[in-house]
C-alpha cells in the first residue's frame, strides 16, 4: 500500500471513528432530554432509528439508553395505558410510547437471531430486564403477583428456536439468571412444555403456521439441541421448602399475600420441572442427547419429578432399544424399581441379552458392571438366574480382549462367592475317555444352551466353567495368573471391581514397561562376521 493510500485510510478510520463518538454522545444527550421531561418523549423515536441502524457501538449504545429510558417509563406507569382514562391525552401518549417500546422488543428479539455473540447476550439481558419492570408494574397495579409469561416466553422462544444461538448466549441464559431466580427457572420450565407440545404453533405471529414439526427439519434440531444444552446447565434442583424460594426476578411487591403465587409454592417447581423434561422427552432426540439424558436421569432427574413412574415409558423404551442406550437405561430403570416400586416383567432376561461380543468395547462398560453387580448382589436370587449370567459372561470373556478378560473373571468370582449354589459349576467331575484317559468336556459337548433366551431353561447348572480352566492359558501372563483363583480354594475375599474395570491396552503397557526386573533374561547374541553375508538378499551385487 502507498503512503498515500495509507494516509487515507488513517483518515477514514479516524472520521469514522469521531462520527460514532458523535453519535454515541447524542444518543445520550436524547437520553436525558427524554427523563427530564416528558415533553421530549419524541426523541425516542430518534434513539430507536440510530438502533435500527448499522456500526456495533452505536447499535449498543442506542439499545441500551432505550433499556433505561423504559425501565424509567414503566416505573412511572407510562407505557400502559390505564383503564380509567380511555380517550384522554395521556392514553394516547401511553399508546404510542407502547408501539414504540414494542418495535424496541422486536428489534431486541431479532438480535438474538444474530452471530454477533456480545451482542446476542446484549439482547438478552435488555429483554429480562424489560420483563422485570412490566411485572413490577403488572403486580402493583392489580394488586396481585403477576409474571408477564407472555413477554418471557417470547425471549426463551427467540433462543431456543435460534440456529444461530452462540454458546455465550445459552450458557448466560442458564448461569445469569436460571441457575439464580427461582421464577424466571420455573416459567422457563413451563414454557419449554408449551413450545414441546405437537401443537404449538411456533410460527402465529409469521405469515407461516402449524406445528414446528412441519416446517423445518433445522428448527425441530435446533430447537431440541438448544433447549437440551440450556436444560443440562440447569445445576439449581427444584427446592423442597418456601424459605428456600427467595431469589425473584420479578419481586413480590410488600404488603402482597406471600402464599398467593405459584412461585413460592415448592410443589408448582416441581411440577414445572417433572412436565419440562417429560414435554422433551418426547422430541425427535439425536442418539448423542439421547445418552446423555440417560446418564445423569438417576442423579438429576428422577429424584425430583413429582411421580417418577412417569418416566416408565421412556426408560422402558430405552432399555428396549438395544447396545448402548439400553445399558445407559439400565440405572435410572432400576431406581424406579428398587424405590419406586415400578413392576417391569422380564427384567433379567432383557438384562441377559444385553451381554453380546460389543459388551467388553463400549464405553459405558464400567458403569454397566457397576450397576450388574448391584443387580445380582441380592441372595434371593435363584441359582439358575445367576448361573446363566455366570456361564454367559464366562463365554464372552474367550473372545474379549485383555481389557474385557480382567474384568468377567473378578465378576464370575464375586458371584460364586456370593451365591454359593453356583459352586458346583466349578465342582463338577468331568467324564474321561476309557481308552486316551483324556477329558471328553469340551465346546461341543457343553449342555449349556448360549441361544437359550430364558434363563431357566439355558441348561447353566448342569454346565461347568471350563471356560476359566480356558482362560488359565490366557496369552496375556497377567490374565492366566488371574484365572488360577478358580484352581485353587475360595477362601480369599471378594473382589474390589473398581481395581479392574478401567484397564486398557495403554495401561496394561504402562504397567509391564515400568515393572522393575527381578532377574536379567538371559541372551545371547552372535556378533556378525561380515556385514553382507553369502546368501544375502544384496550379496549378489557385491563383490569383496
């Protein structure tokens, strides 16, 4: 670039750049004409033009003088028009400061819409702020708490709905004032029940409508990944008592009946909170979310639904669906059994298909054997169910690498321990050929039935677990060693499966490069005669 054009460039920056310090100071000198007298009221008309407009500062600075200028304007009672004075001059004024105060909120809602991540937080934060200052109003003009749910679900349908809403926008919509103001997280609840319904409209103020679910496919996804991302966030449970419910974005004016509203009753945040989630769970999911909800359902959401029985047809569906959502399934399905009384047939069995090939290579396998080993904990169980479970873990672990291998064998061991009528899977004399002496028991002749769906008639207890015997001859040393326990008396305690359940190729490396030798391998090496020998693969292209 020449130093002439250089030297113009400078120069248009800098105008640039006194134009919008101009403009910003005129903003405010509009600003205070306008709340020092009502007579100038038209120069919001010019602050809103100026937010209209292009340049990020001086957007930003137009916004937020509106912001204060109306928050002043509803505190007066300015913007609504009252009902005792239909046709007087101040309602016409109260009128049109409303058609402009709602071009200012639709121009905040299209904001949301934007890239610009800032300005979207901007946006959002000018629009809540809107909220509390009509409800303020709302409250003690009628005498009663009002939360202006009209207003807000617009703001969480504007977010939710918003393909291009930034993570710095949902992540302060859930720490800024969901995770804070028991109010505002109870509307957001019941608002996301709304829009989940199948017949929202989403599109009644558009020139489009109908269900979100027939239009587009980016809305319904947007829609699901943006509510889920700001649900997750959610880390405030629904409280249990009155005391605790004293954070409120829209204050409850003194003097007002504090049992009155539904926002200090903790029964309506729970039910806000049981609706909401259910209301989503019955979205087109993606696989992804699909887990997640599953992975925190037994900590985060079944505590705190007002019946969680209602969750029985999801969770019932996930375990149905097979691999790895069903295994995911599996904790929050077994609380509704074991405190809520929940009545599901065939649970072990459908718990039994569950063990296939994959098992030993997905990642949730760990959590899995955890939850397994509370399943069968319980010695009333009969002793072909755990004999099944014995046999078809024994089975899987031939095939399993290393890292599945160290597992099934602590498995198998804590079960015998803890059922001792299974012993006799260890106990059983096998037959011997008459003629070789060698032992006749082998795969084939095995009676138990691995394609059997029901336990009881898997033939398990009239099996053995020659598979262990099998595994004594592992070729990984540290697995071989480890099948020996079943050779030898069970008088050793049960298993601490922790110890086992996060091995890996990596660590299995980790810990046999760092085992300090006791005794030197003995090798021997023949130093080489020549460096190219006769017979070498190069040897005819040289000659010595």
């Amino acid at each position: 670039m020449s130093k002439r054009k250089l030297s113009s460039f400078k120069d248009a920056q800098s105008s640039r750049a006194k134009d919008t310090k101009e403009l910003v100071e005129n903003i405010r000198r509009l600003e205070a004409n306008v709340l020092s007298s009502q007579q100038n009221l038209n120069d919001i008309v010019d602050i809103l033009k100026i937010a209209k407009g292009d340049g990020t500062e001086t957007v930003f600075a137009a916004i937020s003088s509106l912001g204060r200028i109306y928050s002043a304007l509803w505190a007066k009672g300015l913007v609504s028009r009252s009902k005792e004075h239909k046709d007087t001059a101040s309602a016409k004024v109260s009128d049109w400061l409303r058609d402009n105060y709602n071009q200012y909120i639709d121009l905040l809602l299209a904001m949301l819409s934007r890239g610009d991540a800032p300005m979207q937080v901007a946006a959002l934060k000018l629009l809540l702020q809107m909220v509390e200052k009509e409800g303020q109003y709302a409250s003690k003009s009628t005498g009663v708490y009002e939360f202006p749910n009209s207003s807000y679900i617009a703001i969480i349908e504007s977010v939710l709905d918003n393909g291009a809403a930034s993570d710095h926008l949902l992540r302060s919509l859930a720490d800024s004032y969901l995770n804070i103001y028991d109010d505002l997280r109870m509307y957001f609840y019941r608002n996301v029940t709304k829009m989940a319904s199948p017949d929202y409209d989403p599109f009644r103020k558009t020139k489009r409508s109908g269900p979100r679910t027939e239009h587009l496919v980016e809305q319904v996804e947007a829609f699901v990944q943006n509510t889920f991302t700001v649900m997750s966030m959610i880390r405030v449970v629904p409280k249990k008592a009155v005391d605790e419910l004293d954070s409120l974005w829209v204050v409850i004016p003194e003097g007002m009946e504090k049992t009155e509203p539904a926002v200090l009753n903790p029964k309506a945040h729970r039910k806000a909170f049981s609706e909401g989630w259910l209301a989503f769970m019955r979205q087109p999911l993606t696989a992804e979310i699909y887990k997640q909800i599953l992975t925190v359902m037994h900590k985060r959401i079944v505590p705190y639904m007002i019946d969680p029985k209602n969750l029985m047809d999801f969770l019932s569906n996930s375990y149905d669906v097979g691999g790895s959502i069903s295994l995911l399934a599996l904790n929050g399905l077994f609380t509704l059994i074991s405190e809520h009384n929940l009545n599901y047939p065939q649970f072990y069995e459908k718990l039994y298909a569950l063990f296939d090939r994959n098992l030993f290579h997905v990642k949730y396998r760990a959590r899995f054997f955890r939850l397994f080993e509370v399943f069968l904990g319980s010695s009333h169980l009969p002793s072909y169910l755990v004999a099944a479970f014995v046999k078809r873990i024994s089975r899987l672990a031939l095939s399993a690498p290393p890292s599945g291998a160290v597992i099934a064998i602590p498995v198998v061991y804590n079960l015998l321990k803890a059922h001792p009528n299974c012993m006799v899977l260890i106990h059983r004399t096998p037959e011997y050929d008459e003629e070789t002496g060698e032992e006749k028991v082998q795969e084939a002749d095995d009676p138990y039935l691995p394609e059997e769906t029901d336990l009881a008639k898997c033939r398990a207890m009239d099996s053995s677990l020659w598979e262990m015997q099998t595994l004594q001859n592992h070729y990984y040393p540290n697995i071989a060693t480890l099948a020996k326990i079943f050779s030898e008396p069970f008088h050793k305690p049960k298993f601490q499966l922790e110890d086992f359940l996060d091995h890996t190729y990596n660590t299995f490396f980790e810990s046999d490069s760092s085992r300090k030798l006791k005794k030197a391998p003995a090798l021997a090496a023949q130093p080489p005669a020549a460096l190219i020998r006769p017979g070498d693969a190069l040897s005819d292209f040289f000659v010595f």
